[in-house]
C-alpha cells in the first residue's frame, strides 16, 4: 500500500461520498492494498465485540480506542452508522437536552446574542415572538376583508366587510377564522345553541342519516352530553382545549362523565379540539365506525401479511389513519390489499414512560393498530397479531386502549385481559393555540434550566405562566400471556 496519512485519507472518505460507496470494504479492497489489514488489527487489538466495517474504519482513522461516553450519564454512546457522523454526542435524546456542555454552550450564546442565558427571561424575545403570531393572524383576517382594530392576548376589535365592529374572545374568533364560519359574534352569537364544532359535526352525522339529540341533561340527571345518538347508546362530547383545562374543571372531569354514561350503558366519546381541527378525516372515520358504517369492507384472508421494514412507509400510514400518529417501533406488520397497505399493527419494547417495569426478554407492547380510513378489514387485526406470535414467540403482549375512543372491545375479542384502568394523562395548552403540548417538555428539571424557581411544583409554575393542563380519561391496561 503506498504510504499515505491519516489526514489524508479521512479528507478522501469525507469528500464527494454522499452514497457512502468510499467506506465500503470492497472499495477500499480496490483502492488500498493493506488497508484491511490495518484496520482489522487496530479493532481486534481495542474491542473484543463485532461492529460494523464503517465503524471499524472510523475507529482507526481517529485512533478511537474506547467507545466514547456519554458526557451527562456516563454510558457507552451510539454509532450514528455513517463515516462522516460518527458516534454521538449522547447515549439518549433525554441525555442530549440534560448535557451540561450543551446547555453551557446554548447558554453563553443566548447571553452574547439576547443578553441573558434564559431566553424565556428575555422581554425582547417574547415581545417578537408575540408581534410575530399576532402579525400572521391579523394577515390572516386581512385576507377576508376582515380590519382589526385593536388587538391583545385576550380580545379581538374586528370592522366585519359590511362596516359593523364587534369585540369579542381572541381565542373563539380565531377558531371560527379556521374552521370557516361567519366571524361575527353579532350575526353569528357566542350564545348559539351549538359550538361551530358541533355544528359542523351535527352537518356531517345529518349527510349520514343518523338521528341525534343535542345537549341532553336527561340521561344523566342535568350533565349535559353534546350530541347523543340513541339508536347506537352513543354520546359525544366536544372538549375545546383552554375551556376544559384544569382552570375551569377539575383533573378527573372527562373521567367522571365517562363513567356516568358506562352506568347507562352509554359509550361516550370525546373529541379534544385540536383533534377536530388538525384529524378531523380520522375523528369521523372512528365515529362512522362506531355506527358500523364504512366506505370499504375487506376480508383479511384476502390481503396479504408482510413485515414492513420501510419505515416512512409505516409513519405516513400512521399519521394519516391513527389519532396518536407513529411512535416508533421495532416491529411492524401490514395487510396489503392490490399491493395497497390497508392494515398495520406496531410493536416494541414496553414504554416505561407509562409505569411499566423494565422490560424482559419476550416481553413487547402492541404500540399502534388501524386500519385504513373509512375501511373495515373483517378478521385483520387477529390475523395480524397471531402472525406476530407465531414468528417472535412472546411471552407476553401488553396493550393500552384509549378511553376517549375505546371502550377495549377489541382487545377482550383479541384474547387480551383487562389488567385496569389507569389514572387520567395530561397535556399542557397555551390559551391562543390548538395543540396539546406533551409535558414531557415542561418537566420540572427543564423549567428549572429556564431560569424557574426549583422550589415550586411543574403545575404551580405552568399554572403561573397561564399555562394550564387538560386532562384525559386514562387508558384501558390489557395484557395477553402466551406461554410456549
């Protein structure tokens, strides 16, 4: 091999290799005689344990000797599996935020730019971010002949195209600009017997020919259900996101009303807003499907399994069929009708992050499962979930059903058992947005490093900053033992 440097040759394997063929052994077979070897002695000499070829050649370009640690746990860190990456930083994404080189170095450049560390402290900053939203609504009113005459966090002074001016609830107006509806609090009043929502849903249940009833206190003794379909002892309730927050009612609310309806042998469903404004297409695939009614009807032994190894495959399918969107998995299964995916079924490591032990080999947690939009696939989601046993032979399957959609039907016909109900979730909502916010990034040790006082709660110092939680009804907790 002619002799050539280190420098040299990371300077060629980092140039023009965006298909990565220049770290390939068979290239470097070709390119360099002796090489191989090199690298080959150089790894059997520092680790005992096999890696990948690109690894290898990283590990002896750089003189790595030790995997590298992580600088905010102390664990062993990843591979990032491309040449021109090379390891990272952090074994997590939890330890990547915690890293004190990071935060030191985001904090000495928040202080030379902004002139403080914490840029939530910084009155600049949150003064353009506010003129920055504010600026785009306006714009947005501007487009349909809407003036804004005065504008703050809370209220809204609106000149209506016919001249008359109306002042009302930043939040509510700006829910009628999106979801389409008059704007106007004179023509169309706050105190209409149904939310914009609610109408809009009543539409779409009519189009369907099903009868309901609106704003029933019979059933259960003065609480108000929304929409009530009696034919199908189904009730809907539509949860705006800042008026059902912990401000106004309590933790276990949506909890209490669910339960009340289980006593009348009513499923109750609810519909947070943001849900029905950003997923409305699957908020009325699930109701329709409650009703039994579906554009599409499939028989499973007619579709074909595969494991499905393309991920963005997997998260575009999840995102546009299932409420929760992807999570990550390490197992995928899909039934594919004319080569169509129009199933899919999702399974992993069980998630600590909701109260589980840590896991055991053999055991997995069935993660995410649905069907295509508007179409039900007769037999699917049992032949997806025995193809999983018969090929990973687990010995247990845990799953969580969703109590604001699911009533866990699903799960007991699956052979699951039920294992109990677990405590209410959690988002945090920010008065002028419709999003849930997980709190996993307002956790306290996060406020903490944002300059908050560490002697106060989560809650207390989101409530502070009028950022209240809304809470949810829990989860069905099942499980399935599948002894070999």
């Amino acid at each position: 091999m002619k002799k050539i440097n280190k420098l040299d040759l990371i300077t060629y394997f980092l140039s023009e290799n965006q298909s990565g063929y220049k770290t390939k052994e068979k290239h470097i077979i070709k390119k360099f005689d002796g090489l191989i070897d090199l690298i080959n002695e150089f790894n059997h000499k520092y680790f005992n344990f096999e890696m990948t070829f690109t690894q290898n050649l990283y590990n002896y370009l750089y003189d790595v000797k030790n995997i590298p640690k992580c600088d905010n746990c102390n664990k062993e860190i990843i591979w990032k599996n491309r040449f021109s990456e090379g390891y990272r930083n952090n074994c997590s994404n939890v330890c990547k935020h915690k890293s004190k080189l990071r935060l030191q170095k985001q904090y000495e450049t928040n202080k030379i730019k902004y002139g403080d560390k914490y840029l939530l402290r910084n009155d600049e900053i949150n003064k353009k971010r506010w003129e920055t939203i504010n600026n785009k609504i306006i714009d947005n009113f501007n487009e349909l002949g809407y003036e804004i005459i005065e504008s703050d966090k809370f209220k809204l002074t609106i000149k209506h195209p016919d001249g008359h001016i109306f002042t009302d609830d930043r939040r509510i107006l700006i829910n009628r600009l999106n979801g389409g509806y008059e704007i106007s609090t004179k023509l169309n009043p706050i105190s209409s017997t149904f939310s914009t929502y609610e109408n809009e849903l009543n539409i779409f249940l009519k189009e369907k020919n099903i009868s309901v009833i609106n704003n029933d206190r019979k059933i259960l003794k003065g609480k108000e259900i929304d929409i009530y379909i009696p034919d199908h002892k189904l009730g809907i309730e539509f949860d705006g996101l800042y008026w059902h927050s912990d401000l106004y009612l309590d933790n276990i609310y949506h909890l209490n009303k669910t339960n009340m309806c289980i006593q009348q042998n009513i499923q109750l469903i609810h519909i947070f807003e943001d849900e029905w404004v950003h997923k409305k297409n699957i908020v009325k695939s699930i109701l329709l499907s409650k009703l039994n009614i579906y554009d599409n009807k499939l028989y499973a032994r007619k579709c074909e399994i595969k494991e499905i190894n393309n991920n963005k495959l997997a998260s575009e399918f999840l995102e546009k069929n299932h409420l929760q969107g992807n999570i990550g998995s390490k197992f995928k299964l899909g039934l594919f009708y004319d080569n169509e995916l129009v199933s899919l079924m999702t399974f992993g490591k069980k998630r600590i992050a909701l109260g589980n032990k840590i896991t055991k080999d053999g055991e997995y947690e069935m993660l995410r499962f649905c069907n295509k939009l508007n179409t039900q696939i007769i037999g699917g989601a049992s032949r997806l979930l025995k193809n999983f046993i018969r090929n990973y032979n687990p010995n247990s399957i845990l799953t969580f059903a969703d109590r604001r959609y699911s009533n866990g039907n699903l799960y007991e016909k699956l052979g699951f058992k039920f294992i109990k109900n677990t405590e209410p979730n959690y988002w945090y909502v920010f008065k002028n947005e419709i999003t849930k916010h997980h709190r996993f990034n307002f956790r306290k040790n996060i406020l903490i490093e944002n300059g908050y006082d560490k002697n106060k709660t989560e809650h207390t110092i989101m409530l502070e900053r009028d950022i209240p939680r809304i809470y949810d009804c829990g989860n069905l907790k099942y499980e399935m033992l599948t002894p070999h």
